[in-house]
C-alpha cells in the first residue's frame, strides 16, 4: 500500500497505456483523414475534391482534439490520467456528431456512415483492461449512429451498428482474456507474498514467541478498524493485512536480554527498542513485492503530537496507514500479558486509547475505534479462550 507505492505502480502502468492511447488516436485518426480525404482523391477519384469536405469541421476538428494535450498532461500530473481515455473518446464522438450533422444538412449528399477510426477505436480499447471504459467506448460510439439517425431520419444511419457490435464482441473476448492473464499474475503474486511474509513470522517467532500471536491480533485489529473507514478497497485491505503482520519485523535485530527482559528497561535499552521501526522499514523496503509495507513498519510508532519515533512525524504527516496500525499496536500491547506485566483490562484499554485522542493517536481515527470496539474485544476473548 505503502500509501502509496503500489497505487503509484498502478498509475505509472496508467499513465504509459494511456501515452500509447493518445498516440494511436493520432496515428489512427490522421492517417486515415490523409488517406481518405488526400490520397484517394488524387489517385483514385479524381473526380472528387481534395481535402475536406467544405460543410465540415475539417481541421477544426484536429485544433479541438490537439487541445486536448495540455489537459491530458495536466491530469496525467495530478495522478488523474485514468480520466484522460474518457475525455479523449466523448470529445471524439461529440466532434463525429456534430461534423456529420453539418456535413448533411449544408450538402445534398447522401449521408454515409462508417469511420474505420471508430473501429480501431474498440478493438485497441482493451489495453486498459477495464470493463466499464470498454463499454463506455462501445455505447458511445453506437450512440452517435442513433443519434444522428434520429436526428435526420434515415435508418442507413443504423447499419454501421451491426459491425460495430461485431467488432465489440471480438474486443470484449480479447478483453476477457486479458483479465483473466491478470487475475492469474495477481493471484500467483499474492501467494507469493504471502508464502514471504509467512516464513519472516515464522523466523521471528522463533526469536520472540510472542510477536507471532500480537502480529496476527494488530493485522486483525488493523483490518476492522480500516474497512471501518470506508478508505480502502479490498486488494489495498489486503495488502494492509501483509504490512501490519510485518509491523515489527525490526525487532529481529534486538538483542534477546532486551527484548525477553522481564524487568523494566533502562533508557539505553530502550533507545536500542526504538531502532526496529527504522530497522524494519529499511528491511522491507529491499525485499521486492514488500516495498509498499514501508509506511506501517516504519511510522507506527509515530505519535499524532510528533512526540513519537523515528522521525518525530506529527498530525497527518503520518501515514494513514501506520496512525490505524499505532491504534491497534497500543490496544494489543496493553490488552496481553507481557514479561514484565499482566495484560490490562480491555475496558482499561479503551479508555487509555480514548485519552490518547489528540496526543497519541488521530482524533479522527479514535471515534472510528470507539464504534469497533466491541468487535475488538471478542477478539481479545477469543484469543483468551485458545
């Protein structure tokens, strides 16, 4: 999640689909106006006039399109560049409705249908691997067929319809395919990752019996208080899962009479405590496929009043992410037995963490927990009874 590492993987894969969109569209829609509208005539139908037709839009079309690259650039900037594709093709269809309808109305030509454009649009459209852009590029550009066939009466308007459904069935077979190669890399991946973290667990547990069972309780805790925001989607959910059962995947480099002491820790000892997070965060972010784990493992120590360590971060500088993880840290150290104490009461803990609002943890964050609550306790009861 790495807040954003990995959504930044995905805009970057975006934003290159996007650039070869963009480019196509151009190669496409000029060649083919050139061919038609240049070369034909000149070697082919002689008798038919060079260049646009008068009545059109002609290269007032290319001036509203080539427009189009400086707002495209800007939405690309602010990671929006998923929202270019749509604005490219309803500025195409808009441009084709309104070229058609001027061409028709001021000639006494018969209208004729069809843009081998059209068509290369939907086929190339499942590059994006996206349903909904798909269907919006199909609808579209059938719509504009009714449209302008309602609008002058002629139902010649209505035949191109039938290739392009055609056309959009063979695209949306190719665009199955295309999910489907993907939801396989995704799944081998995430079994990958999750045979990963599972052997570092494990590896730690052996070191600290007790960091298997608080790992697996924060990533449980973490998790309700997550969806509980309504933040998340469930492949980032899942990614979070990975990222708080890693949380103090530092501590494998504290000495074991630190770590396993069952008094109090001198200030020396813990200084050596409060180098996991930075040690961990340094760990994850050379594993490959761990890197977006980097936000929860490093910053959940953080505190909301930038009292807290490695960097002192305060407020919302802190990721989303590690303020959720530093909440159900707290509530877990707290609510287990450790070698130097009992666990407190879950009540007791509910109220420390209520305190905290404002100094320790996101205000915001804590009224989120207040309505989890309970659900956390049965965690903690069922923890008990096993």
């Amino acid at each position: 999640m790495g807040e954003n590492l990995k959504r930044a993987a995905l805009n970057s894969e975006e934003q290159r689909t996007v650039k070869l969109f963009i480019t196509l569209f151009y190669i496409i829609s000029i060649s083919y106006d050139t061919f038609y509208y240049y070369i034909l005539p000149k070697f082919v139908y002689p008798d038919r006039k060079i260049g646009f037709p008068e009545q059109s839009l002609g290269l007032w079309m290319y001036a509203v399109e080539f427009a189009l690259i400086p707002f495209a650039v800007y939405l690309v900037k602010i990671n929006r560049s998923h929202l270019v594709k749509y604005i490219y093709i309803l500025t195409f269809v808009m441009i084709n409705i309104i070229n058609e309808l001027l061409i028709y109305f001021q000639s006494d030509e018969i209208y004729q249908a069809g843009n081998i454009v059209e068509l290369f649009i939907i086929l190339f459209s499942p590059i994006f691997v996206n349903k909904r852009f798909f269907l919006v590029v199909l609808t579209s550009i059938i719509s504009k067929y009714l449209i302008v066939g309602l609008i002058i009466g002629d139902t010649r308007s209505f035949f191109p319809i039938i290739l392009l459904l055609f056309f959009g069935v063979f695209a949306y077979i190719l665009l199955n395919r295309f999910q489907g190669y993907v939801k396989a890399v995704e799944q081998s991946y995430s079994k990958q990752i999750e045979g990963i973290v599972s052997g570092i667990i494990t590896s730690l547990e052996l070191k600290d019996p007790y960091t298997r069972g608080h790992s697996q309780r924060v990533a449980n805790y973490s998790l309700i208080l997550a969806e509980k925001t309504g933040r998340f989607t469930k492949e980032e959910l899942q990614s979070f899962n990975y990222a708080c059962l890693l949380h103090d995947i530092g501590k494998v480099n504290i000495p074991d009479t630190i770590l396993m002491k069952p008094g109090r820790l001198t200030d020396e000892e813990f200084e050596i405590i409060k180098t996991h997070p930075t040690v961990g965060g340094k760990a994850v972010k050379a594993m490959d496929g761990l890197e977006w784990c980097v936000d929860v493992v490093r910053f959940h120590h953080e505190r909301w009043d930038g009292s807290g360590y490695p960097d002192g971060l305060r407020g919302e500088a802190i990721p989303y992410t590690a303020r959720i993880a530093a909440i159900a840290d707290a509530f877990d150290a707290m609510t287990t037995s450790r070698s130097y104490r009992s666990a407190l009461p879950s009540q007791t803990a509910y109220e420390r963490i209520v305190e905290g609002s404002g100094t320790q943890f996101d205000p915001q964050l804590v009224e989120v927990f207040k309505s989890v609550y309970l659900q956390w306790v049965k965690i903690v009861k069922s923890d008990e009874v096993n």
